[in-house]
C-alpha cells in the first residue's frame, strides 16, 4: 500500500478550480457548495456538497465537474454526497470571491436577513451598488433574473442594467 | 415503527410543490411581461426542485426500489396525494397570482414548521425550502396588492380569483388521520394548527388590496385522498408523456 500523495488541503485546492457553470468567476468552493472533502486510507475522497436553491439546474454539472476533475488529478475514487443542513447561504461567499463578482458585472449579495413581515409593503434596506460606475442610485426592476440565484437591477446614472447575486 | 405513514406524509408534501410547479411552468414563455415570465420561471424550478428533495427522500423511505422519477412519472391520478387547489388550471394572471399566495403563506407556514422536525432530512429540505416560498409569497402579495388595489377591471378579475379559489382553502389544513403517530413523534406538522396564523396574514394583505374574502364556510376536498378533479389527470397526461414513452431513456 502506498501513501496517499494528496490530503484534505490538496483537494481544497483542486476544487477552486471548479466553477459554477453560471457564474464562472466563482468556484464551487467559493460559492460555499462544497462543505467537506474527506480523503480516507486508500485515497478514496467523498466530497460534501449543499445545492444553492432547490431547483438550481446546475447542481448535476457541478456534481459532475467535481467527480471529473478530482479524478483527472489522479484520485482513484470519488463520492459527491448531498446535504441540506445547514441550509446554503450566501453569507457563507468571501470577501475575495465578492470583489471577483462585482469585477465581472455581478452585484455581490448584501447580508441574508429575514423580515418577520410576509409582504412588506415597503423594502428594507439600499440596493447594491452599480458594479459598472458603482453609484449607489440604483433600482429593482425584478427579484428574478436569467438564473435563480440573480434579481435584475438597473443603474440610474450610467443607465446600464445588471445582475445581483440575491442574498439569501 | 412502520416506515408506511412518513412515506404519504411525504407524497403530500412533494405532490403539492410538483404539481403547482408544474402549473406555474405552463406560464413559461406566456408571461405578461419579460420580467414576470421569469419569475413565473424561477417560482416553478423552486417548487419543481423541492419536490425533486421530496420524492427522492420518500424514495428510500420506502425502499421499493423505485427512484424520485418513477414517483413523479409512473404514478396515475388516483395515486397522487397533493390538494385540489394545487391542480386548478392557471385561469388568468390574477387567478394564478392569487392561487401562488394563497397556497405561498401555507407553503411558509408549513416549511416553518418542519424545519423544527426531529427528522433530519425533512427538517434540512424545510428550512431551504422556507428561504424559497418566502420570496414566492413576497412576491405574490405585491402582486395581489397591486391588482386588487389597481384599475377596475384588475380589481374584479382578483376578486374572482379569490372567490373562485377559495373553496380550495380549506383541505389545505385538514390534518390526515395516518400522521398522528409521526405529528406526536415531532416528525411532522399538525396543518390544522397553521390555519389560524394562514388567516391573519391572507386577511391582511386582502384588506391592504382591498379585496374580500368570501363567507362560504363549505370546503372542496378529496385531493389528499387521491380523488382529483379531471384537470390533474391532463396535467399528468403532459407531464409524463415523455418518460413514459420512452421509460428508462437517458438525456
């Protein structure tokens, strides 16, 4: 039996470069999709993951990637298992992997909070900020956009429409 | 324990999002407004993608070797287990938009309170899926305050809405006689202790949309029961076509 050349850090670092398929600045480690990787006494790694929203079509490929890549790396056994505790969020994004979404035209998610009121008649809180000319002065145009995870906004100073990573 | 009353359990839960999800997909490409199309969208991949969470888990729970597909696909009418109100075909706009809230602070409710079982699979799909129906409703109350409290004609056609609609309220939070034992275990959510909290906040956002709710008392049933009115079964028909002409196909 030889010694296993890779380690739970090596196949962090493998995962980084798995990108969301719809946002493919950010990896799927990044995203917060991937909770663990245990790598056991053969080599054998089973990576935990957690799907962003429940009818997300891209958990399939993402699943799919990350079997692929690791065994491109010369792993000899991948298992992706699914959990949904604790529910994803998108707290969980980094402050580094924020700045690469706004750099690619993506406002980053604000913080997730939960109002007690169902329909509240006015929003709480600001809108993200252009990530084009970055003024403040910008506007919902709707809570749903070309992905699940993304709501539509548009800037009113440089008129330019854009994506928001919604914070949930 | 038998394994028999988490499976139904189950099927009622993951019947009701697969149905009213694929209601809402019908929409698709029908849209009043770009915007709304892809809400409409993104409501119907949610619910569709917690039913998928659903079928899946009640797949193993009754070890009959048959996956969430075969439960989605491969089961008639009379075998499905989701509320009336989840199988009423879209009507129009207002109908739809007042059936997604309607049914929406059911869903939250709902979700609230599983996310608290002691089951832990069904706790996790819960509190995920709790995220997802509370921007559904947010966004459906907008919707009903801004047609009822619209123009003359968006009033009366969400009138109608609600009037039609309601009679399908009630089945909702009639509680199944086969979840005692899981309800008592904290496995499950006894439906008929949400309806009160269901009746404050559906009460507030009609009044704020200056809509009435009806004083009918009677209530439509059967759909818990598998006894469904005709529109399940052509929903089915169009839902399964594919996958049962071609069982087991790979794409």
């Amino acid at each position: 039996m030889v010694a296993t050349a890779y380690d739970r850090e090596r196949v962090f670092a493998w995962l980084e470069e798995v990108k969301d398929p719809e946002v493919p600045v950010l990896s799927v480690v990044e995203l917060g999709v991937v909770r663990d990787a245990v790598v056991d006494a053969d080599g054998a790694v089973t990576v935990t993951v957690t799907p962003t929203y429940s009818g997300c079509p891209a958990i399939r490929v993402i699943e799919e990637s990350i079997h692929d890549t690791l065994l491109a790396k010369g792993v000899l056994r991948v298992t992706v298992q699914t959990v949904f505790t604790p529910a994803w969020t998108t707290d969980w994004i980094p402050e580094t992997a924020r700045a690469k979404l706004e750099a690619y035209g993506i406002a980053p998610p604000g913080l997730a909070h939960t109002s007690d009121e169902l329909v509240p008649l006015r929003r709480a809180g600001t809108g993200p900020r252009c990530p084009f000319c970055k003024s403040a002065n910008t506007a919902l145009r709707s809570e749903f956009g070309s992905t699940a995870c993304k709501a539509l906004w548009v800037c009113a100073e440089c008129t330019q429409p854009f994506e928001e990573f919604k914070a949930i | 324990m038998s394994s028999l009353p988490l499976f139904s359990a189950l099927l009622r839960l993951a019947d009701d999002r697969l149905v009213l999800g694929h209601r809402t997909s019908e929409w698709c490409g029908h849209g009043p407004i770009l915007e709304e199309d892809i809400a409409l969208a993104n409501l119907a991949l949610d619910q569709i993608g917690q039913a998928n969470h659903l079928l899946t888990y009640a797949a193993t729970v009754e070890k009959a070797s048959r996956d969430e597909d075969a439960l989605a696909y491969f089961r008639d009418a009379i075998e499905y287990r989701n509320a009336l109100l989840c199988e009423l075909p879209n009507g129009d706009f207002g109908v739809t938009i007042v059936r997604q809230f309607l049914y929406g602070v059911y869903s939250v409710l709902q979700w609230d309170a599983l996310s608290k079982s002691k089951d832990g699979t069904l706790a996790g799909i819960a509190a995920k899926s709790l995220k997802e129906a509370r921007y559904h409703v947010r966004h459906a109350g907008e919707w009903v305050i801004r047609l009822g409290d619209g123009t003359d004609e968006s009033h009366r056609r969400a009138q109608v809405a609600v009037d039609t609609l309601w009679p399908y309220t009630g089945e909702l939070f009639m509680q199944p006689a086969d979840e005692a034992e899981l309800v008592a275990d904290g496995i499950t959510a006894d439906v008929s202790l949400l309806e009160l909290a269901w009746e404050v906040q559906v009460a507030d956002v009609l009044r704020r949309a200056t809509l009435t709710a009806p004083e009918t008392a009677w209530m439509q049933r059967g759909g818990r029961e598998g006894k469904h009115t005709e529109h399940l079964g052509h929903l089915l028909a169009e839902m399964q076509i594919v996958a049962r002409s071609h069982p087991d196909a790979k794409w």
